[in-house]
C-alpha cells in the first residue's frame, strides 16, 4: 500500500467509526420507525334547515349529500384532540363551511370541537371574529380516554343568537336562522398505527442506511453497497450414475494461511470468526484451519471401481468464516463452498462478501480456487466404494483474487495461481 494512500484509509476508517457513533448516540437511524398516533373518523355537519342560506363545503371539507336547494351535508375529517372518559377537546374540522345568499357568503372555519355526553361546542372563525362558539349540539356523546374515541349522534345543532344574528347581517338574511338548523355526527376516535419502515422493504431505497452484515464481528463499518461484477461460478458437472456421498459429518479447508497470519497480525488488528456451520480448528488467533458441515455430495466412479483417476465428485458444505482486518480497515466473508473433483476442471466455489475500506459488496459465489489433483494423493477407500483425494493444492483463480482483495484494488497482491490451503477429500459411496 502507498503510504498516502493508507493515511486516507485510516482517515476514512477513523471518520466511519465517529459517524456511526453519533448516529447511535442521537438515535437518528433513518430506517428507524416510531409508533404514531392520529386521530381519524367523520365530523358530519347536515344543514338540513336551508335557514342559513346556501351552504356548501370549504375544502378538504366536502359535500356529500344536498337538502334543496339549500341544504347540504358536510363532511369533514377530524384531527387532533384529546379523549376523556367524560369530554374530548380540541378534535378539530379540516376545512370549514360557507353559507352564501346571493354573491354574499359567510365563512365557518378553525372548527374545534368540545364534546361530552350530553353536548357538543363547536368553536371557530366567522366573519373576523376568531374561536367564538359557532355551533352547539344537544345529543348523545359516547366517550372513552383508552382507546380514545368520541362518538356523538342524534346532536341538534344550532346557532348561538350572537351567531344568528352575525350570520343574518352578512348574509341579509330576512330572519336569523335561529333554532335546529341540522344536526351533528362525529366518530373520532385514535388509530396507533407503525408506519411500514420504508427501508425495511427495500433496503437499498436512498437514504438507508448501510449495514455492514458482519458489523458484530469485524467493526468495519460499510458507507456504501456495491453491486458484485464477478461472473458467477462456472455450472456443477452433471455426473453419470451418482451415488449420495455418505458418512461425512464435516470436511476441513484453511482458506489460506498466510491470509489467516495477516488478519490478526499487530497491524491488521484483526480477527477471525467461524459460525454458520463452520468451526475453527487450532488456536486462536489465527488457528490452524476450518472444518465445514457436510450437508450433502454425489461421487460417481465413471463404470471403473478400482480406477479413481477419473472419479469426480461434489460436495456440498456449509458455514461461514469472517475474516476481519479491522486495522486495515476490510473484511472478507467466506460461505457455503463446493468442492468439485472433476478431473483438470477441480475447484472450490464459495460465496465471497467483503467490505473494502467501507465498498460492501454482498456475497458473490464465484470460483474461488482451482485444485491440482496430480499435486496431491488420490486413492480408493479400502472396505468400501469410495475414493480420498489428499492434500490437494488450491491455486486461487483470478476472480478468487479480486473477491478477496478488490476490483480494483492495484496492491491486491493475490493473482491467479496465489496457492491456498490444500484441501483433503473423502467421498465414501456407502457400500
Ligand atoms: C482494502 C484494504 C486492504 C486489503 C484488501 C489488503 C489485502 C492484503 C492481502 C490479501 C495481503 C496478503 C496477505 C497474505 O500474506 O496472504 C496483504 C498484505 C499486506 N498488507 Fe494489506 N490490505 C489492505 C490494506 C492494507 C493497509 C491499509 C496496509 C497498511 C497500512 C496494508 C499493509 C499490508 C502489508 C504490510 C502486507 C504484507 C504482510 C505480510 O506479508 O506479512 N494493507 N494485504
């Protein structure tokens, strides 16, 4: 590595790590979704008198059903409030009401409700005169404080004569609309509803956050989610008469020694984790290999028993291993790997998820590394059907090198053929 280019590196590293600090300690996680309670549900008001002139609705009030020529039932949605077992307060009308004779008109709106069991206030503007009671409805209130609602039928709503008369004079009204002129219905009540948390649904949505997956394990925090843009493992061989693999409960790879050193040297600071399915062998810090769970493989001897040279064999296995150079500021995660006998075409293939200096590029499962059988011991299993293939070396391909390393990374210092640990192979047939 340049020595600037590491500076920046331990900078980034170092700005990472405060960031995420202070989004802990302040809370702000974007993706975080708190409860929130509105308050929902109709205030109809239904001017069914015609004694107030024309009556229309003040948006987002609106009209849903007229009387005459005059009349009209005004539905407006409530907001707000506060609920009691004896009184609500506060519940307010969106928009208002306005009553017209001819091209004057009169406007009702701030509306805010009082409500108890036995009578609803309604307060709000009319003509420049500010939270005046508009309205008032003798009914029937049905209250309770939890959950909140209000529910108040049968109200006879009517002017107070101040309002009648105000309302008179505006309008030029011949009499005041004095008496019943309608009646009031209300069915408030507080609906607790968790928003649905936008980045729950879609993760990659902007403004959510970046999680590193293995954030616990290596405290590499990732800034950004790249997009993996290597080509995916070549396809499984299709063998000819397969036979499951049995008896196998684990099989053991190192990955790669050297790497392994380098994680939990001093200036890596880091370390190394198996879980999943994988269990590391050895003593920490930098053990001695892995042993991965055998979940399921087929061997085929190619119609000639007591020839292993061209068995092939898959296997399947299983857990993860996290290797974290939290100095350094990556990590790598190794997954599921394959290991494919199949003559000159053997290989390991894997999942690989690494954070680069803050770039998280999620799992990509690639061919990691190609097996040498000839460099290692391939012989028949005595007492049974079954072939080993030991101490085969592993040469990393060229998209195992960039998995682990970058892209784009010019001192990744693994390339085709960098060798990995050698691995051992039993295929037992189960005969
Ligand atoms: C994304 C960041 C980095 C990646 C992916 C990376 C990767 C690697 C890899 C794969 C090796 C070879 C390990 C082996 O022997 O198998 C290595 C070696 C080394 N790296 Fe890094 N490295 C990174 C950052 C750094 C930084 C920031 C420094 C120094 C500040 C550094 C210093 C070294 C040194 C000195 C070695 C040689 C270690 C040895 O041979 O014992 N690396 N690095």
């Amino acid at each position: 590595m340049s020595s600037s280019l590491s500076a920046a590196r331990r900078t980034m590293a170092a700005l990472t790590v405060l960031a995420t600090a202070i989004l802990l300690l302040i809370g702000l996680n974007p993706g975080q979704a708190a409860a929130v309670e509105t308050t929902k549900g109709p205030i109809v008001f239904s001017m069914t008198s015609g004694k107030a002139g024309k009556v229309s609705a003040i948006s987002p009030a609106s009209v849903v059903k007229r009387f005459g020529k005059k009349g009209a039932k005004v539905s407006t949605a409530a907001k707000n409030g506060s609920f009691g077992e004896k009184v609500a307060s506060g519940l307010q009308a969106a928009g208002g009401l306005r009553l017209a004779n001819g091209k004057r008109s009169v406007a009702l709106t701030g509306l805010k409700l009082t409500i108890d069991r036995k009578l609803a206030v309604v307060r709000g503007n009319v003509a420049g005169k500010k939270n005046i009671v508009v309205f008032t409805a003798a009914g029937k209130g049905t209250l309770s404080a939890d959950p909140g609602s209000v529910k108040f039928t049968g109200g006879k709503l009517r002017f107070p004569a101040s309002v009648a008369n105000l309302v008179r004079n505006r309008l030029k009204l011949k009499t005041a609309p004095t008496g019943p002129i309608g009646t009031l219905f209300v069915n408030a009540f507080l609906d607790t509803t968790v928003p649905v948390d936008p980045c729950e649904l879609d993760p990659d949505a902007e403004g959510c956050p970046v999680i590193d997956p293995y954030l616990t394990e290596c405290n590499v925090a990732a800034t950004s989610k790249a997009t993996g843009s290597l080509p995916a493992a070549a396809p499984l061989p299709t063998l000819t008469n397969p036979q499951a693999i049995t008896g196998l409960t684990t099989v053991g790879w190192g990955i790669k020694s050297s790497f392994r050193n380098y994680m939990v040297s001093p200036a890596a600071a880091g370390s190394i984790h198996a879980r999943d399915g994988a269990t590391a062998t050895g003593s920490a810090p930098a053990y001695s290999g892995f042993d991965w769970t055998f979940v399921d493989g087929q061997y085929a001897d190619n119609g000639t028993p007591n020839d292993p040279s061209d068995d092939q064999a898959i296997l399947n296995l299983s857990g993860t291993v996290v290797l974290c150079a939290t100095g350094h500021s990556f990590r790598v995660a190794i997954s599921d790997p394959t290991i494919v006998v199949d003559g000159a075409n053997s290989r390991i293939i894997a999942d690989v998820d690494s954070n680069l200096t803050g770039v998280w590029t999620p799992a990509q499962r690639i061919d990691v590394a190609t097996l040498n059988l000839a460099g290692g011991t391939t012989s028949l299993l005595s007492g049974t059907l079954g072939t080993k293939w030991e101490n085969v070396p592993a040469a990393m391909t060229e998209n195992g090198g960039k998995a682990i390393c970058g892209v784009t990374e010019p001192q990744c210092p693994y390339s085709t053929g960098t060798a990995m640990d050698p691995v051992t192979v039993e295929a037992r047939a189960g005969i």
